[in-house]
C-alpha cells in the first residue's frame, strides 16, 4: 500500500510538472509572438518611414510644376529642371532633389548684385530670393507635417509580413510628422573651383562640420543656415538651403534627435522638413490587442548632386545702331569723282582762263583766246588786226542751260575802241584748283557753298560735261560713325564746295570690320567700305594685334560670368562662340550654353528661354550704372585714310589713288579725326538670367573742316 501511494504520488508531481512546462511553452510562444510580432511591426515601420524619405525627394512623388506659379518663380529657375532642354521649351518642375539648386541660383544672383552694387541689382537679388523662397514653400506645403506621404508609407508598411500578428495590416496613428535635422550639414549643391564667384561669400555658406563630405573636394552649400549676402547699396539677401546629405543613402535616426527638431530653424517658414516621423499601430490577432510602435527617417541624395549654377544664363552681345538711321539720312555722296570738272579742266596743268564780257564772266580752255582778245581790245594805235577765232569761249548764265558758248568774234571786240562797250578786258585770270578760292581772282566766279547756278565751275561742269558720279542709294548694311562723316564729306564734295565740315554724329554708332590703319578709297571700295563681322572680329579689331590687353579682358569678364552656367566653359570656349556667327548693326545675339560643356552664339529672339528680352539692347541690366562697367577702347587716325582718303594713304590697305578718283583727294586741306572703336561690358546680376551685356560702338572724337576740292 505504501508503495502504490508513493508511485501515486510521484505520478500527480509528474503530471503537474508537465502541465507547467505545457503552460510556460504556450506562454513562451504567445511572447515569442507577441515579441515578433512586435519585431515585425516595428520592420514595417521602419521600411515605411525610409519609403518616405527616399519618396520625399522622389521627383513623380514630391514635386511643384513652375507654369503653377506666378510672377519670377514661374520662370526663374525653369532650366534648374535637368529634363527641361533646348529653346522654346518651357514648364519643369521643382522637387527636393532640384530645390537646392533654385537656393543656389539665388545665391549667384546675390553675390553678382553685390559685385554690381547698385540699387536695381539689390531689389533684382531681393526679388529672386522671394521667387526661390516662394518655390521652396510649395514643396514645403507637401511635406510638412502632412498627409502627402502617408499613403507611401502605408503601402510599404502593409506590403510587410505581420504573419505573427496573424497578418493584421501595420497602419499610421496620425499623419507622418515631419522635422529639421542637422542644421549646417549639405545640401546637394556644392561650389566648384571652376565657377567663378565675383565676391567672397559668407563663411557659413559651406559645409563645415567635422567629417564632412565634399565634391571631389569642393565644398558643399550648407543646409539649414541663415545666409545673408550682402546685395550692393547696403541690402542683403536672406535665403538657406535644406541639407539633403548627399553621397548618402536614407537612414533611420534616433528618435529623441528626431523630437529635438520639430522646430523650423530658419525664420520665414518657407523650407521643407528633411526628416520624417511615422507613428505606428496594429491588432495582434490573438489577443486583439493594439500595439504600435514609432520609427524616424531622414532623407539621403545618394546620386544627386550639382555644382551651383544658373544654367538659362545668357550674356547678350549687342551692336550699336546704324548712323545713317538714326542721324539725317545722307543721300548722293560721290563714288567716282573721276569726271569731275575740278579733277579735269580745272585740275593742273589743265586751267581755264576767265575774264569779262562787259559784266558777264566768260573762260575758256585756250588761254591765248582770251589774251589775244584783250590785247586787241587794248590797242590803241589802230594796228592791230582781229585776232583769228574759232570758238571755244563761254559765257555763265545763271538759268538753264547756264552757259553759252560765244560764236561771234564781233562779241568779243568792243563796240568802239576805247569805248566803254562790252568787251574783254585786258587782264584774264588764270583759273585752276588751287587758286579760283583767291579773293583777289573774284573774276574766277567760283562759289564757295558748291557748283551752284551763276559760278563759273556749275557752268563749266554743264558746258564740258563734267559731273561726279554719286550712289542715291543707302548700304544695305547700314553706315558706322566714320562711315557716315566720309559718306558726309563725299556728299558735300558733290556739290563742288569751297570746304566740307564734318561733324561726328551725336550717337555712338555700331561697329563693322576693318583695318583700322588701312586706306579705303571709292569706288576701290564702297562708301560704306565696313565688312559685317563676329563679335569676335570686333572684339580683335579693337583689341589691335594683341596691342590692347583689355580686349582680353573683356572675354575673361563674359567666361568669367558664363562659368555661373556650365563651370566647364572657359575663354577658349567663349572665343570660338564668339566668332561663329555675324553680328549686324541694330543687332543682339545671345550667347548661351543649350547643354553641358557647349556654349552657342544664336539670334535666336525674346521668349520663355531668354526672359531678358535678348533680342532687345533695350532690356533691363541692372548693373547698367555700376562701377563694374568696363570699356575696352581703340583710337585711330581716320582723316586721309578713311575721311579725305589720300593717294599713297594706309599701312595693310592702302590708297591708289585719292578718294573717289580724285587725283590726290577729295580736298587739299586736311583736318585731323581720330575715331574710337569701343566695347562695353555691363555685368548683371542674372535676375531673368542676364548675366552681362557687350556692346559694340564707332564714334568719332572731333570733325574738322576739309577745303579746296580737287
């Protein structure tokens, strides 16, 4: 009996202690369960909240279209867009990925009103800031603690197994919360050594926290800094960045970090958070029990990064109008004076002799006419026989056809000798170029306003057939200033005037090319002897055979500007766009980068690419009167070689012969010109993308007086 009771009892301690164990290995898996299941909630979460900040800088989940905005940031920042290329395109759109870059545009703009330093530069920077802080709010408007990425989160969290859970569906409690993590980290826009900045920036503009990255060694923007820049006339620009870590993927981040910067560290309220907070929840589908959990993420730009620019930038090269347009049109000057009366007749050897019928003027080109006529009529003593005549003499009338020829010896003796009748008197003058201006030849008749009616070189001209050549019909291609004075001078030369005065025009013109040390006589060339060159041709002609180092210059200025679009654009570059297409007078082109690493030179005219209004010199620049403004100039001689073309005149071109055919020139009497070809350039800020403008000119420094037409 003792021994069945103690079997008995050893068999109750061994059932009990079975039932313990079954409990505590149902229990222990319920917990494991539960604890997995947990585990598997929170792998949800984790997964969703990274899903949202990788989406966060997705640009088809995240993103602002610029045609739904107004004013500049509609089209300010449009090329900031990679996908948007070429003329005429327009549209894009910003996303987090991008939104940096506007930041950086703004910085430029920024940094270029303050080199410019003039009031509309500083109120251009300002109003490109507000356009990139209006951009930046949309994309802040979407991520803000808002329900943009939930359903992003929702998907991913759903898609995870919670199969301990007995598959219950992990949900958001609330709407993803968002913050602003890492103050002073980068951006994904860094400053590369190639782009040319024209002013220090701010020392905290860079990444300079410890153990950061950089671009090959080029710094990145920071994020979340307040920037203020300096713009020119004592204003700043107040504008940051959103570090978006790049060369790094989306991580998780501790949660008390995450809770330490819900607040906006940046006044304004304009940028969006970087960093993302999901709180969690599901029904473990034993129990019915809710359980949750809460997980941060912060976004990463593994593969997006770009070096600051401003990639619709454009520089605008400018030529000066023509001179015949916007001064009296000038009309008939001469291009072949060879036919001249004062080139022929009146040109020694060749002479007229003039002397008087009663008071009548009469001459003619057989000197011994006129002497033997004379003498006959001075005789007193009645010996003297008619001298022989066979014409030849002629007498100015003041109307059409303003000359007679004298047929009748009998008019060329007096009525009665030593009568006071009509006759010639016994002094002929000899009359030639050099010498009809004399005032003491009054009976030459020359008169010094031109070949007028009643001189004796308008009759002469009708009588001999001698006229120049002129060209009623304006250049095509328009007239430089010195063009235009030689154009001056020419038509003045028509007329057959004692002097020509030649005044520069008022306006500066534009330029053509030539060489300004040669000689250019019509009709060898034509008046308007200029040739339509590039840009690059003026800028040599200016630049003078290397002579003048400021036409080098001026190319460092525009590849200096044009590194703010593309940093691989150099002056080698910016020569070569320079010389490959015309540039008329009146005109603009504008030279621009249509993708990286090119640089184009287009007429291409105002639109949604170029909102400056390329096509237009008349478009606002805002550094227009700047300190900045730097001319390049080259000053030339242009009186007998150009003005008064003289025979023998010019180094690489020279003069045949004088101008117009003229023996020697048009005028004996010279007055020294100079003339000035100058290039202008005017930076701009790049508010509407303007980054500068070269403008080429032609003036004249003085006119002078030119006298005794050959």
């Amino acid at each position: 009996m003792k021994l069945n009771r103690r079997r008995g009892a050893t068999l109750g301690l061994v059932a009990v202690c079975v039932f313990v164990i079954i409990i505590l290995g149902v229990g222990f898996f319920i917990l494991s369960k539960i604890i997995g299941g947990g585990r598997e909630v929170a792998n949800a979460t984790d997964a969703g909240v990274l899903t949202v900040a990788r989406m966060a800088l997705s640009p088809t989940a995240v993103s602002v279209n610029y045609n739904s905005l107004s004013g500049l940031a509609a089209t300010e920042f449009i090329g900031l867009d990679p996908t948007v290329t070429g003329i005429g395109n327009t549209g894009g759109s910003v996303n987090m990925q991008t939104l940096n870059r506007v930041f950086g545009q703004a910085v430029l703009v920024a940094l270029n009103a303050q080199q410019i330093d003039t009031p509309l530069a500083a109120q251009h920077a300002n109003e490109v800031a507000t356009a990139a802080r209006a951009v930046s709010t949309e994309i802040r408007n979407l991520l803000y603690n808002t329900s943009t990425m939930d359903s992003h989160f929702i998907s991913v969290a759903h898609s995870n197994n919670t199969k301990m859970w007995q598959g219950s569906p992990v949900d958001l409690t609330g709407s993803i919360q968002s913050a602003f993590m890492r103050p002073g980290y980068s951006t994904n826009v860094y400053f590369h050594g190639s782009t040319n900045l024209p002013v220090s920036p701010p020392a905290n503009i860079y990444n300079n926290q410890s153990g950061a990255r950089d671009k090959n060694g080029d710094p990145y923007m920071a994020g979340y800094v307040n920037f203020n820049i300096p713009c020119g006339n004592g204003a700043s620009v107040q504008i940051a960045g959103v570090p978006v870590f790049p060369q790094t993927q989306p991580h998780l981040v501790d949660i008390g970090e995450f809770d330490a910067s819900t607040t906006d560290p940046i006044a304004g309220a304009y940028l969006p958070p970087n960093a993302f907070r999901a709180n969690s929840q599901a029904i473990e589908g034993n129990a019915g029990s809710i359980g949750g959990t809460a997980a941060c993420a912060i976004v990463g730009a593994l593969e997006s990064d770009f070096a600051i620019s401003m990639p619709r930038g454009y520089v605008r090269i400018i030529n000066g109008e023509d001179a015949n347009a916007q001064n009296t049109p000038i009309t008939n000057p001469v291009i072949n004076g060879q036919n001249d009366i004062f080139n022929n007749e009146l040109w020694p050897p060749s002479k007229l002799m003039v002397s008087e019928l009663g008071s009548n003027t009469v001459y003619t080109q057989n000197p011994s006419v006129l002497a033997d006529f004379a003498a006959y009529n001075a005789d007193t003593t009645g010996t003297a026989t008619v001298p022989p005549y066979s014409g030849g003499v002629y007498e100015v009338l003041s109307s059409a056809p303003y000359y007679r020829e004298i047929t009748d010896p009998q008019e060329l003796i007096t009525v009665a000798k030593g009568g006071t009748g009509p006759g010639i008197v016994n002094s002929p003058v000899d009359c030639d170029a050099f010498n009809i201006w004399d005032p003491n030849r009054a009976r030459c008749k020359a008169d010094p306003t031109g070949l007028n009616p009643g001189s004796m070189p308008h009759s002469a001209s009708a009588a001999f057939g001698r006229s120049s050549a002129t060209d009623p019909n304006p250049p095509q291609t328009g007239y430089t200033n010195i063009e235009y004075m030689k154009a001056s001078l020419l038509n003045q030369r028509a007329n057959g005037a004692k002097c020509a005065t030649v005044t520069p025009p008022a306006l500066p013109s534009g330029m053509k090319k030539f060489h300004t040390d040669g000689c250019y006589n019509t009709p060898t060339n034509a008046v308007n002897f200029g040739q339509i060159g590039s840009p690059m041709d003026y800028l040599d002609q200016i630049g003078d055979n290397g002579s003048n180092a400021c036409a080098n210059n001026i190319l460092q200025f525009i590849a200096d500007r044009m590194s703010q679009v593309d940093y691989t654009i150099d002056v080698n570059k910016v020569r070569g766009a320079l010389a490959s297409q015309p540039l008329q007078m009146g005109s603009t082109l504008a030279l621009y980068s249509p993708g990286p690493g090119s640089l184009v030179l287009t007429t291409v005219n105002a639109g949604s690419y170029f909102q400056g209004n390329p096509a237009s010199a008349t478009g606002v620049n805002d550094g227009a009167n700047s300190t900045q403004v730097v001319p390049c100039e080259n000053t030339y001689r242009i009186d007998t070689t150009i003005i008064n073309s003289n025979k023998g005149a010019g180094g690489s071109v020279q003069c045949p012969i004088g101008d117009a055919n003229y023996h020697e020139s048009p005028f004996v009497d010279d007055a020294p010109i100079t003339a000035v070809d100058r290039c202008m350039w005017t930076p701009a800020s790049g508010w509407r993308n303007l980054l500068g403008d070269i403008k080429f000119e032609n003036t004249a420094q003085n006119g002078g007086q030119f006298c005794k037409p050959n």
